[in-house]
C-alpha cells in the first residue's frame, strides 16, 4: 500500500497575513489558503490535521473490517 503524506506549512506573507500551504504527497504542488491571521492559520492547521486523522481512523477501521469478514469467510463460517 503506497503512503499518503500530508503536509501543512504557515508562511507569513509580505503583507503581514499569513498563508497555509496544503500539499498532498511529495511532488505535488501545494494549494494555497489565505491570507489570514496566525491564529486563524494554526486554527485552520490543526482542524485539516483533526479531520485527515478522522478520515484515516475510518479508513483503518474499515480496512480491518474487511480483513475480519474475509478470515470470517475463509473459515468457511459465513
């Protein structure tokens, strides 16, 4: 299985506002979100980091879901 990595880094632009660059695995260009203030910046960090750590617990889950019917049915109990 191939790993995703996600990556989230503050800059501070020349205007003083600060800017989130989002990038999803290591060759892709980042999307950019902003400008904002910097608590809104490690605001917005820390709810993308919340909700991929959700996504990826639900992901695991139904993985390991699957791995449970597939063992259930090999036995030959379903």
């Amino acid at each position: 299985m191939v790993a995703i990595r996600l990556k989230w880094t503050v800059h501070r632009g020349d205007d003083g506002q600060y800017y989130v660059h989002e990038t999803i695995g290591e060759q892709s260009a980042p999307v950019v979100s902003g400008p904002m203030t910097s608590e809104a910046a490690v605001h917005f960090v820390d709810v993308q980091e919340d909700e991929a750590q959700r996504r990826f617990e639900l992901l695991r889950s139904e993985i390991a879901g699957r791995s449970s019917l597939a063992d259930y049915e090999r036995k030959g109990e379903a």
